[in-house]
C-alpha cells in the first residue's frame, strides 16, 4: 500500500484508540466507495465479516490467526478451482483433438 505509515497508525492505536478506529473505519470506507457498485457491496460484505470476525476472536492476535486462517481457506478453494478448471481444459483440447481426426 503506497503511501502507509505503518509507525502513524501504530502511535494513533496507542495514543487515542478511539481515533485510531474511526481513522481506520473511514480508510476503509473510501476503499471501498473507490469502486463500482456490485464490487463495492461484495467488498463492503466482506469487511462487516472480518470485523465480526475480529470482534468474536476474543484478542488482536486471535483475529489475525482466524482471519489468516479463513484467507487459507478462500486460497484451498481457488488453487481447487484453478486444478479442476485446467483438467477441464485440458479434457476440451483432447476431445477437439478427437474431433479434428475425423474431419
């Protein structure tokens, strides 16, 4: 992210959490607005269930495990997706191949 000061945020945390999230809350929110609309409501979507997420976990560090573990998760189904996908092709160019030896 071009232009993130890392050590800003990590003083506005500590200084004025209060600050912190309503800074954050309205970063996000400009991200989000930043794109078309059906984008934006999946983006949107997706922000309010890491945020339940990040309340339900119970401490910052157990919102980072479960939130990188749920990305895990998303990653599993599109490297499955991808695998099968490339099978289905790989089946397509054998049938074309069938196809153009008996033309």
């Amino acid at each position: 992210m071009a232009g993130f000061d890392f050590d800003h945020w990590c003083d506005l945390a500590k200084r004025d959490p209060a600050a912190f999230f309503h800074a954050r809350h309205r970063l996000i929110e400009r991200f989000i607005e930043s794109h078309p609309a059906p984008q934006a409501r999946r983006l949107r979507e997706m922000q309010a269930f890491i945020d339940c997420v990040r309340v339900s976990s119970g401490t910052p560090m157990g919102a980072v495990r479960n939130i990188a573990g749920l990305m895990q998760e998303r990653l599993d189904v599109l490297r499955r997706k991808g695998a099968e996908l490339n099978a289905a092709g790989e089946r397509l160019k054998e049938m074309m191949h069938r196809l153009e030896e008996h033309i």
